[in-house]
C-alpha cells in the first residue's frame, strides 16, 4: 500500500516507470539463475529465527507454560514468541538485502553507476531494491506462518491476517536498510549496525512482556522500531488486534516513507555529483 501510494506520486509528477523499477527488480532475480550458491545464501537467513523458537520457544517453554498479556489474554510461551521470531524474520529478511548487499553494490562493484547510465534515477533503484527484499522477506515470513500453523501456534484465518504486516514490517526495515547503508564508510561500520540490531531482537518484548522492565526502559523500548514489528504481528497473529495496533502499523509506514526518501536523496546526491 505504502510503495502504491509513493509509485502513484511520483507518476503524477512524471519522475518514477514502473518498467524501471522492474528492471531494477529483475536485476536482482538475474543471480537466482547463476547457480546454487546465492539460493543457499538465501535460504540461511530463514534458519536463525526458527531455530530461537525451537530452542527457546519451546524449550524454554516448558518452564515459563504462559504469558499473560496486558489485556488479560493468556498465551502459551511458544505462542508468545513465535511472532517475535516471525517479525525479527522479516527483519532479517530485509536487512540482509539492504544493507550487506547494498553497500556491496553501491561502494565496491559500482552497480547503480552503470544503472544511472540508463535512464533509471536514484530513486527508482531505492523502490526496485526495496521491492525486491520485501520479495526476499516474504519468501522467510510465508514459510514460517506456515509452520505457525502446523505447530498450532496461530490459526490459520489470522496467519493469513499477519501475512500482510510482516510485509510492511519488511518494507520498514528494507527502507531504514538502505538509509543507513548510504552513510555507511566501509565494512567495519555494520559491525555497529549489527550490534544494534541484535540489541533490538533481545530487548523488543520478543522473549517477555516489556512490562517486565523498569518503567524507564519501558519507554526506551517503546521508542525502537522492532517493538512495534513485533506488536503488530503479535496483535494479528494472536488474534488481539486493538487500536495499539494501528499506532504499530502507522510508526512502520512512516519508516517507509523517511527510509525511501532519504535514501532517495542520499544516491542522489552521491551518483549524480
């Protein structure tokens, strides 16, 4: 919905082609192709968030048995941290593709330059490489529901609900990604952005309720962009959506909008210097 409404904007001032941003896209599809080294490489960041629910979901499930909520619903611990698990694959997804990759593909094998000789401009290679990691976080997300469902942690009709929020979870970070990769000076920068992003996945109400923290980091908590993927895909999940859920919805869609333009701005100012 988010990258409709930015795609019709900019068609109505006659700056964005869908068929250049499809061919930003495609270039990406083109190493599927190659071999199976990059499906392999593709296919690991799916491992990691699956593997956290196996061993702490239901391990350490059968110690905590439930959670109770803020609003009284009780869950089991492993219904509890699936979504948690589902949102940080989102994630992981995204980032991924827009920050690894993209900074690899922006300092070192020059590959928006040789793009910027055709007609394609800076922002429709932001909205192609967004694109194309929802497309690689959709592929881990769908997968998980999935085993959501088998494992009877979500109900089908909901998993199906969660499926749209994981995709603008994945919109949201693959835009941040991008913004962040633009700043980035050489490799030993992402050791930062890494940290960070670990930091989110352990402090974002994914193993407990944040209400188990000091009113203090509560609010810190609250503050940072992964306790809201989570919210937002723990409320739809679970079944619980309530107007705490649209505020999630509407901090990811603001992400979106902040990422694509600064990120936008940023290959612009950078490649057509």
């Amino acid at each position: 919905m988010v990258t409709t409404f930015v795609a019709t904007a900019g068609l109505r001032t006659g700056t964005l082609s869908p068929g250049r941003i499809g061919a930003v896209i495609s270039r990406n599809i083109g190493p599927l192709r190659s071999g199976p080294a990059y499906w392999v490489v593709l296919v690991s960041g799916f491992f990691e968030p699956l593997f956290y629910l196996l061993s702490i979901g239901l391990g350490v499930g059968a110690l905590v048995k439930n959670i109770t909520l803020v609003d009284g619903s009780v869950l089991s611990y492993a219904q509890f941290v699936a979504p948690a698990m589902l949102a940080t694959s989102a994630m992981n997804g995204a980032m991924a593709e827009t920050t690894f990759n993209f900074f690899f593909k922006f300092k070192y094998i020059k590959t928006y330059d040789a793009m910027l000789a055709t007609p394609v401009q800076p922002f429709e290679i932001a909205m192609g490489e967004l694109i194309w990691a929802m497309i690689r976080g959709s592929l881990y997300t769908a997968v998980f529901l999935g085993i959501m469902v088998a494992m009877k942690l979500a109900a089908f009709g909901w998993a199906v609900a969660a499926f749209p929020a994981t995709v603008l979870v994945g919109f949201a970070f693959g835009a941040v990604g991008m913004a962040f990769s633009t700043l980035m000076r050489g490799w030993q920068d992402f050791d930062l952005l890494t940290t960070a992003q670990f930091a989110l996945f352990l402090f974002s109400g994914t193993f407990a309720p944040i209400e188990n923290y000091p009113p203090a980091i509560q609010v810190i908590i609250e503050c940072t962009p992964l306790y809201h993927a989570v919210g937002l895909v723990r409320d739809l999940a679970t079944g619980v959506p309530d107007w705490a859920t649209v505020g999630h919805a509407a901090y990811l869609v603001v992400m979106v909008v902040v990422g694509l333009w600064f990120t936008g701005r940023r290959l612009e100012a950078m490649l057509l210097k």
